[in-house]
C-alpha cells in the first residue's frame, strides 16, 4: 500500500470519526443512545489508530532500509580507505554516517516496539 | 656613758632571750596541737569504719529478714489456697450428700428447662427473634461485603474517567491536522487509554457477580435487621430473663435442689456468699440459653458446643461467665 493511498486512508477515516464525533455530540440529552454511539466513536477511533499503524510500520520499514543504506556507506568508505583510494579524514565522514544509521536503526526499534502492542 | 651602754646590752640579752622562750613555747604548743589534731583524724576514722561495718551487719540481717518475711508470705499463701480449695470440695460434698439426702427423701430437682404455659408466648416470641438474629451478617462479615461493593464503585469510577480520557484523545484524532504534532500525541494517549480501559473492564467484569451477591447480602441483612428490630425480640429476651431470674431467686430462697448440669457446673448447689449478684446473672444467662436453644443435655449445662454464629458466639459469652465465677 502506497504513502498516497495510506493518507487518504487516514484522512477518510478521521473524516468519518469527526461525523461520528458530531452525532454523539448531538446525543447529550438522550443517554439511552449516548452508550451505542460512544460505542461506534470507540469504533471509528480504533479503525483510525489502525490505519496509523500501517503508517507508523511503514515508516519503521523505511527508516531500517535507509541505515542499512548508510551502513553500506560507511562500509565502502571504510574499505576505499583502507585500500588508499581516499585520505584517511573520510574516515570521519564514514563515522557521522555510521552514527545516522545507528540512530535511524534504533529509533526503528523504538517505533516498532511502541506501534505493533498499542495497536494490538 | 659606759654604764648605760652595759644596761642597754643586758636589755637587748633579756629581750633576745625572752624572743627565744617564746618561739620555743610556740613551736611546743603547735606539735601539740598537730598532735591533737592528728589524734583526733585518727579516732574519727575508727568510729567511722566502726559505723560501716555496723551498718553492713545491719544491712544483712534486714536482707535476712525479708527473705524470711517472703518464704513465710509464700507458705501462708500457699496454705490458704490449699485451705480455700479444701473449703470449696467440702463444701461441694456437703451439699453433694445434702442433695442426695433429699433425693432419698423424695424431694426431686426443680426443672429449669421446662416452661410454664403462661411463658410459652414468650419463648415463642424469643426463639423466632433469636432465629431472625442467626441470619444477621455479623460485623466482620458485614464490612467484607461492603469494601467489595466499594471497590467495584472505585472501579467503575476509574472506568467512567479512562472513558473520558480516551474520548477526549478520540476527539483530537477527529479535530487535529494528521500527522501533525498534536495528532501524533493524540494517538499515542488513545493507544494507551484503550489498553487501561480493557484492562479495567475485564477486571469490572470479572468482580461484577461478586459484588452483586454482596449486594444482595447486604439488602437482606438490612431487611433481616428490619426484621429484628419490629420483632422486638430484645425486649421479650429480658422480659423472659425477668421471669427466669425470679425462678432462681425463687429456688435459692427455698433451699431447692438444683438438677445435676446445673450443679457440676461453676454454678454448684448455692450462690457463693461474696458473688451472690454475679451468680444469678450467669445462672439466669444459661438457663435462657438452654430455653432459647431447647437444650435438655443432662449433664452439659450449656449442651454440645455450636459450630458458629450468633448461638457460638452466645455459648461462648455463656461458658466464659461460667469461667468468671470460677475465678
């Protein structure tokens, strides 16, 4: 599922909690059905909270490619080093990478340990 | 001119020489007076070693005599409780043999356990409150009921305001720009307020039946309390002990003989003269107790003891009046 279609996803959902939202906004004064809507509000909020999972996994997913991405980087930078093709100062670009990608990879695990249990 | 140097020399010798006696009559006088004075120190000291050692003799022989005094005061006690106890068994099988002699001469034990047509009312009216009393929760009972019904009000407290806090996330996802801040903090308080409010309504649904059987434990004994109190069974219980009470005195007065579970009792043949008052109560309370339970045991006065209750918990205040006339 595309970034496009994930966000119309999201903004068709939120759009249907909003009208729901109003409805039981309208219901203050007859609790007999206040319990059925509140219901549905919960409903509509959860398939909302599921659509934003898929964009939170999504975005997990992309952020883990782009440090293995930069992994890679540093891994060819470190070798062109080592075989004298670069000067050794590369080195301390090859580090700032390096550290990207570990933090991007972290804050992957982070999202993917908050994200997949909320959304259980 | 020369004469009357001479005479100032001899007057000098005579003053030198009379200088001379007096510093010697002076040191004479202080060793004296030193010599006094260490005699007396000396004299002192004796009489005061003298006085200590008086007083250690006294000291012991006041030692000697106390514990003389607490080996006599230990015997004497010992003595008369041994007397007390000899009294009490004589004087048991004193009125044992006078108990037995009167049976010999026809005189039968007057029955405390039977009642009279007139009380019949009565005692009817008492069993009944007694039996509405049985099924009053007792206190313990009655706050373990209440703490559960509490904790499920908590709990559903708890559960209205996770409600509204998720509702008030649920509102922010519907009004907030998505993906923005406030929306990404919107979610995150929904995932967790709807994690809390499962938890919370599993555990409300989990203690529910439980505190609708306290519910209803307590509105039954609220009405069993209703009950108790439009019986009027207190006021028939003392009305009833009224009667009993005047039975004893009656029997006491008359020198009649005590049937046999009411004798081996602490209670015995006659009222002990110094707790005659205290007596008559317990006596009254266990013949009330075997009336209102209907206990005709022939030897246990109070009859096999209840399993629990409120009938446990009146043989137990029953036996230990027993235990304080006793004591």
């Amino acid at each position: 599922m595309g970034a496009t279609e994930l966000r119309d996803q999201t903004l068709k959902r939120q759009r249907e909690l909003a009208s729901r939202h109003e409805v039981l906004d309208r219901l203050d004064a007859e609790p007999e059905r206040y319990a059925d809507q509140f219901a549905r509000v919960l409903d509509a909020t959860n398939d909302l909270i599921v659509v934003l999972d898929r964009v939170d996994a999504r975005a997990a997913r992309r952020r883990l490619v782009v440090a293995f991405v930069l992994l890679g980087v540093t891994v060819v930078v470190a070798v062109l080093v080592a075989i004298g093709a670069l000067a050794a100062y590369w080195l301390i670009g090859g580090l700032l990478v390096l550290t990207a990608a570990v933090t991007l990879w972290l804050g992957t695990r982070s999202g993917a340990g908050a994200g997949p249990e909320a959304g259980a | 001119m020369s004469s009357s140097t001479e005479a100032q020399t001899d007057l000098a010798r005579v003053a030198e020489g009379l200088r001379t006696d007096v510093r010697r009559k002076v040191a004479a006088l202080r060793a004296q007076l030193d010599d006094e004075l260490r005699q007396l120190r000396w004299t002192a000291d004796e009489r005061a070693k003298e006085t200590g050692a008086r007083l250690d003799a006294a000291d012991e022989q006041l030692a000697r005599v106390a514990d003389a005094y607490a080996d006599l005061r230990k015997q004497t006690d010992g003595e008369l409780r041994g007397a007390r106890q000899s009294i009490a068994r004589l004087t048991g099988e004193i009125h044992l043999i006078e108990a037995r002699l009167r049976l010999e001469h026809g005189v039968l034990p007057i029955d405390l356990d039977g009642v009279p047509a007139e009380l019949e009312p009565l005692v009817t009216q008492v069993r009944a409150a007694e039996e509405i009393r049985a099924t009053i929760l007792d206190e313990e009972m009655r706050a373990g009921y209440a703490e559960r019904v509490d904790a499920y009000a908590d709990l559903e407290c708890s559960v209205a305001e996770t409600r509204t806090r998720a509702l008030r996330a649920s509102r922010a996802l519907a009004s907030e720009r998505a993906g923005g801040r406030a929306f990404r903090k919107a979610a995150g308080a929904y995932r967790r307020e709807r994690e809390r409010l499962r938890a919370q309504t599993e555990e409300l649904r989990a203690t529910q039946s439980g505190c609708e059987v306290a519910l209803a434990a307590l509105a039954d004994d609220s009405r069993r309390q209703q009950d108790y109190r439009a019986h009027h069974g207190a006021a028939a219980v003392d009305e009833l002990a009224a009667h009993l009470r005047e039975r004893i005195d009656v029997a006491v007065a008359t020198h009649a003989l005590f049937p046999a579970w009411f004798t081996i009792t602490e209670l015995g043949h006659r009222p002990p003269a110094g707790r005659a008052a205290q007596w008559r109560d317990v006596a009254t309370q266990v013949v009330l107790y075997r009336i209102t339970h209907e206990v005709t045991h022939g030897v246990l006065a109070l009859g096999p003891p209840p399993e629990g209750g409120h009938r446990a918990e009146r043989y137990a205040t029953a036996l230990a009046g027993l235990r304080r006339l006793e004591g």
